[in-house]
C-alpha cells in the first residue's frame, strides 16, 4: 500500500512538473514588439534612405500600459535670445503622451496630449518590431493627415530606428 501511494504521488509530481514546465515556457514566449523601456531615436528610413537622427534628442519612455515622447532640438543653449523666435526655440520642447497596446507585430499608441492638439484623441498604428536593443516602428505618412481637406501626405511609411537606453 505504501509503494503504491508513494509511486501514485511520484507520478502526480512528475505529470505536475511536465505541465508546469510546458506551461511556462509556453507562456514566456516573448512578443514580437517588446516596447517597455526607455528608448532614444537613433535615425530613420524613408523611401529606402537612411538617416541618422542628429538636430535634435527624442526620448520615448515606455511603461506596462503608458508612453511619453519628449523632442528638444540640440545646442538651443546657443541661442542669441535676439527675436521671438530665438525665445521659442530656447523654451521649446515637444512631445507626447498616452496608452497604447501591442498585438503581435502592430503597436498602436491613443494619444491624450500631443504637441499638435488635433492628433489629442486619435490612435496611430505601427507595424513593430524589437530585435535586441533596436525598436523599428513604422508607420503611414498618409496617417498624419489631420483633416480631410489636409495637404494630401505621401503614401510613403517611415520607419523609426530607436535604441534601448535602460
């Protein structure tokens, strides 16, 4: 009796572990778009150029369910602060900020503020792909089309090369 309920309790652990373990690794299968993290643009590709990105800094911080992008063009502490325009530059900062969610290979970020208020409420979606510390995030041009009445926008995409920072 004591063999039998010893060998039926061995069984139950092992067909448990077998379970747990398949379950797991199942489970943690990575998706195709791991965006949480803090990430600076590096360059972009448009029409099969591309271009390093170098007048100015973007950060994009990425948490569970929330993103926030932050654009400063670089040396505006260089600024002479001779016109109102030179005042502008040397205070401005742009950006953004929302949720977003990820479904397989698509990264779609609704937006609750913007530095432009007509996107304030709208959802863009991007095709997205993270490969080590690389985000590719493409999207549409036409998709910045604010209005219908909007100087029509290439159909061109543009794909965006960030870098992990953390």
């Amino acid at each position: 009796m004591t063999r039998k309920l010893l060998g039926a309790a061995l069984l139950l652990g092992i067909s448990g572990s077998v379970i747990a373990a398949g379950r797991s690794v199942h489970e943690s299968a990575p998706p195709a778009c791991q965006v949480q993290g803090v990430w600076d643009m590096v360059a972009n590709i448009q029409a099969g150029k591309r271009t390093e990105f170098t007048g100015a800094q973007e950060r994009k911080i990425v948490t569970k369910k929330h993103w926030m992008w932050l654009q400063s063009t670089n040396r505006r502490d260089t600024l002479p602060l001779r016109t109102p325009l030179d005042s502008a530059n040397f205070y401005s900062i742009g950006g953004g900020f929302g949720t977003y969610d990820v479904s397989g290979s698509h990264y779609t970020e609704h937006i609750d503020g913007f530095v432009d208020p007509r996107f304030q409420g709208k959802s863009l979606t991007a095709s997205c792909r993270t490969e080590g510390k690389q985000w590719f995030h493409t999207w549409a041009l036409k998709d910045l089309a604010t209005t219908p009445s909007a100087t029509p926008v290439s159909p061109d995409s543009v794909t965006e090369i960030w870098r992990r920072v953390e």
